[in-house]
C-alpha cells in the first residue's frame, strides 16, 4: 500500500514523484513501470543516443541511488492492466496487487503500429523505448536502405540520423508535406529541402499498401501507386496511442487519452494523470483540449500534480515549448501554433538561422526558431502575453523580439 502510487515510471511519472518530495509530501512513493530501466529521457533516442554520441547512463532522469534517497520505492517490470477506484487497488499482469491512497497515471503511450500487410515482419521497427533504439543500432551495421514511414519529428530525426551515418533514406509522407499536424508550411518546405539536400528521398503524398516480405523479414515497401522501395530496414514513426485502456475501462472520461482539469484530476476520485496521456485544456491552444507529447508538458503537468496532491493547487498554465535536432539544425518552438491565420518569416531562411512567427486574430502564438535560440529566448514573453506586433517589425531580424514588443 502506498498513499501516493504513481503508474508509468517515464518522464512524467519520475517528475511527479520529484514534485511530490519538493512540495514535502511525506507520504510513501512508489513508481510502478513496465519497463526494466529507471526513468530515463527518450528525446536522445532519435538523436545523440541513436547515433551513439550519448550512452545510456547519460539519458538517467535521476542517478540511481537518487530515487532511494528521496524515498521512492521503484517497482520496475510490472504492467497495470486493471484498475479498482472503488478498493482503490491496481492489478498487474503477475497478479499482484497495489493499494493507494492517490494514483496518478503517467502511462504517456505506445507507438501507433502499421496494419498492412507484411507490418509484422523483422526489420519493422518504432521507437518509444531503450530496447526499440537497441534493436535499430544492433540492426544498422547489416543493412544499406531504410525506409522511414511518417513525416513527423521523430520520423525526420531517425531521418538525419540514419543518413548521418551513410545509409540511403527514404521518408514516406501521407500528407502533402511533412510535419504538417505540428508547423506552418514554410517550415515544413525547409525541412524537405534540407533533407534531400543531404541525400534523403522525401515521397509527400506517400501510401503504404504493404510491406514486402521474404522469409520473415522486410525486403521493401510497396506503395499504393505500385512503386516498390527496396528496404532492408522500415522505421514507423506515424504517432502513438494513449496507454490509458485500464483507467477508462475502470471508468474515468477519456476520449483522446484521459481527460483532467487544470489541476491534473481525472473523472475518478484522486486519481490524477500527467504527461503524453493527459488530455487537458490548454490555456494556450484557444480554448482547445489537448494531449501535448513534450518534455516540457511531461514536467510541467507533474509540477502541477504534485501542487494537487500536496493540497496547494495552481491550475495549469505553462508556456508549450518543445525542440528537435535534425542534422546541425536546432529548432525550438515556443507556445502552440494550433489555429494560426498568420505565418510571418523572421529573418532569411537561406541563412539557416530564422524563426517562423505564428499569429492569430493578429497576436503572436508561437515561434518555430531554427538555429535562433535568442528569438525562442525571447518569444516566451510574446507568447505569454498574446503580443500584438506589425508583421513587418517582426520579420526584421534585426530588431530583437524583446524591443519589438511595445
Ligand atoms: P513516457 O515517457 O512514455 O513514460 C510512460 C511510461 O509508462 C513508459 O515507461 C511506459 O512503458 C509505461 N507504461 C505504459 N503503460 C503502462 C502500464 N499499464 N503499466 C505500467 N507502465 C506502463 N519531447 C520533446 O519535448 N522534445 C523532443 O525532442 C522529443 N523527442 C522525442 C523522441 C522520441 C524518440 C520519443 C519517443 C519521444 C520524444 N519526445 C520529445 C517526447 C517525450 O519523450 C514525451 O513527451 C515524454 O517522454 C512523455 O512522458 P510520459 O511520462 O508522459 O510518457
């Protein structure tokens, strides 16, 4: 029995666990999570971890002796599969049984999986954990093509990792341009530039009928216009799906992963949720309710949850801020660019150090900066104040953001 349960030992759990002891919860802390290491960073898996420029020990959210230090009981290996809010007790897949007295999930979620044919095969891979980023370093010394499917983040960083290390790239994008659910068309151009500048073959408009097989094992991808992609090796990286079944099967709303207020409180009583599967209102995505898959969101709601359960609330507000290295290009982005009707370009994209500004009903949103950390600096305050800018006085690089704003 613990009066404070946390399930899913990643990035939001071990930060609600932090938060717990800093507000000086002095209850027990237990965190319970199905995979085998301590809670550990995965923005390094498509990047320096990928390409071997950073080790595992390294990506530690906590060294290890920290966690007993602090009091918190780690229950590795285990998967929650059953929920009882009533005896307020979780099941896991051994049989055993926790009790708590406030549960906090932080599952976040699992890489959506292809379904068509040949999707099984050895040589398909995702990334959301250590053992799939293994599984692909262990993989690479054999093959020469990979094909990567989805143009999103992580699909891009695998992307310029891959070619990075000499191998021939192919991404697959369903939609007309990649990363077209996250940043403004501009962007989205510079990135397939950049990337077929280096070698990548970027397919915008790209169906996957299949995935060829022989003997078990990839041999290429087929498309639904016949063309066949010889691969050795496929990289899906097309989004995930919230972990939340056992939760919304005990009852709590969920819809896109599990709903909570401003403070982290599902539907079910003192059950809390944090991190990749909390579906929350965002105070700055205009009203929407969202899941936000960052770091940022990670630590910031397990901030939030731990105010809660200390009996110290404050509802969450904090300023969406995310990143993402893809070859020697930094890109930040500050605030949500959900419902722009405005992109303004700051600076020369040609020079590769620019932002991309987005407005709406005339105020600034958010900021994509790519190679520009003193505008993502900067931006923060616009962002948090809806900053009422000329667009022309917010393309001139030459202008800080900060005098900008009036
Ligand atoms: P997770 O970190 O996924 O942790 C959830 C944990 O719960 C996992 O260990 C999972 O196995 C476990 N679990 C799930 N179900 C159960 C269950 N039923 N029982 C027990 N345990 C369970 N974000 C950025 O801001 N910048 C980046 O550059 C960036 N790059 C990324 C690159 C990759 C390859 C990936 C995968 C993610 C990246 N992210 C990035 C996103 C970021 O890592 C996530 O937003 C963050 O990890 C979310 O934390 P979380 O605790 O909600 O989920």
């Amino acid at each position: 029995s613990y009066d404070a349960l946390i399930v899913g030992a990643g990035h939001a759990g071990a930060h609600t666990a932090l938060a717990l002891r800093q507000n000086g919860f002095g209850g027990s802390v237990a965190l319970l999570g199905d995979e085998p290491e301590p809670p550990y960073e995965r923005p390094p898996l498509s990047k320096e971890f990928l390409n071997g420029d950073k080790q595992f020990d390294r990506l530690l959210i906590r060294p290890v002796p920290f966690w007993a230090e602090r009091a918190v009981q780690m229950l590795p290996g285990r998967r929650v599969v059953a929920v009882d809010p009533v005896a307020r007790t979780v099941g896991t897949t051994a049989g055993e049984e926790f009790t708590y007295g406030r549960l906090v999930w932080a599952t976040g979620g699992r890489a959506r999986a292809l379904t068509c044919p040949g999707a099984g095969a050895a040589g398909v891979h995702s990334l959301r954990t250590r053992a799939d980023a293994e599984r692909i370093q262990l993989a690479l010394p054999d093959i020469q093509h990979v094909v990567i499917i989805g143009g999103g983040y992580i699909g891009l960083e695998v992307a310029a990792a891959l070619a990075t290390k000499g191998k021939s790239v192919t991404v697959l994008e369903a939609c007309e341009r990649v990363l077209a659910r996250v940043a403004g068309e501009e962007l989205s151009r510079f990135y397939e530039a950049e990337h077929r500048a280096r070698g990548v073959d970027v397919r915008l408009g790209a169906k996957v009928d299949a995935i060829e097989t022989k003997d078990g094992r990839v041999t290429g991808v087929c498309l639904a216009d016949g063309t066949v992609l010889p691969a050795e090796m496929v990289v899906v990286g097309i989004g995930i799906i919230p972990a939340v079944e056992p939760l919304v099967d005990a009852g709590a709303e969920g819809g896109n992963g599990v709903a909570v207020d401003a403070f982290m409180r599902t539907s079910l009583p003192d059950v809390l949720a944090v991190g990749d599967c909390a579906f929350h209102a965002n105070p700055f995505a205009d009203g929407e309710r969202v899941r936000l898959e960052s770091v940022q969101n990670a630590v910031d709601t397990a901030a939030t949850a731990g105010r809660t359960l200390v009996g110290n609330p404050l509802p969450y507000h904090a300023v969406p801020w995310f990143w993402s290295n893809q070859f020697d290009l930094k890109l930040q982005t500050m605030g949500l660019s959900t419902g722009y009707d405005q992109t303004v370009v700051r600076g020369e994209m040609a020079t590769r150090s620019f932002s991309l500004v987005y407005l709406r009903r005339g105020r600034v949103i958010a900021l994509d900066c790519i190679n520009a950390t003193r505008d993502f600096a900067q931006g923060r305050a616009l962002v948090t104040e809806g900053a009422q800018i000329e667009p022309a006085l917010l393309a001139d690089a030459s202008i800080p953001l900060k005098q900008a704003k009036v």
